[in-house]
C-alpha cells in the first residue's frame, strides 16, 4: 500500500496527566501516514485524486488544540478517528510524542497507533 507521509507537526496541546501539565499547554509532536493507494494521482497529477495535506494539517491541529487530554493515547486514538473519518484511506499511523516529558534525561516520550477501516 502507498502512504502519504505528514512528519513533523509541532502542535501547542494542553496534553498531561495533572491540571498543571494541561494549563501549560505545550508542543507535542505528531508524525501522521496515510494508507491508500496513489497511483491514480500520480498517472493525473491532480489533486482531486488524492488527499490535501494542507487539509489534513489543520484537522489534526483543530483535534490537538480542541480540547484537553491526559493521555498520549487518547490524543493519538482521536486523530487517528478523525483521519478515517474525514480521509480516503484504508487505514492510518499516528505518532504522537511529549518533549521532556519527565525530569532527567528523556527527548521524548509517545506512541504509535496504526488504525484501519476492518
């Protein structure tokens, strides 16, 4: 199956387990693949033939920013309704990481969910 690639969203989320976490509302990053087959886009070269990442970018900020979450998961398993509702596809992968999520030596923190229609 072909993929359409999305890396590297930097969304503000009021996205942590305490109160205080969520307020601070703070980047989460958010890597999205979509599943479907390209090949008739890439025989017309038109965009009606296949998916408008600039589309797709702000729906995934408007879930990010629309409400707060405490969970990584919960944030990645809504994107991941959102895409197969409002998408073409056959199914998804969304990543969603935390920066410094925690005291000490961490970059990151996160999950990776991958969602289909069946």
């Amino acid at each position: 199956m072909d993929a359409i690639l999305l890396e590297g969203i930097v969304v503000p989320a009021a996205l942590g387990v305490s109160a205080a976490e969520r307020r601070m509302r703070r980047p989460v990053d958010i890597d999205v693949e979509l599943a479907l087959d390209l090949e008739r886009a890439g025989r017309s070269d038109r965009l009606a033939h296949t998916i408008d990442y600039g589309r797709v970018h702000a729906e995934v900020e408007r879930v990010a920013g629309e409400r707060e979450y405490r969970l990584v998961e919960t944030l990645a398993e809504q994107l991941a309704a959102m895409l197969l509702k409002s998408c073409p596809i056959e199914s998804c992968t969304v990543t969603v990481r935390k920066r410094s999520p925690v005291a000490g030596d961490l970059r990151h923190a996160g999950v990776r969910i991958t969602r289909s229609r069946s």
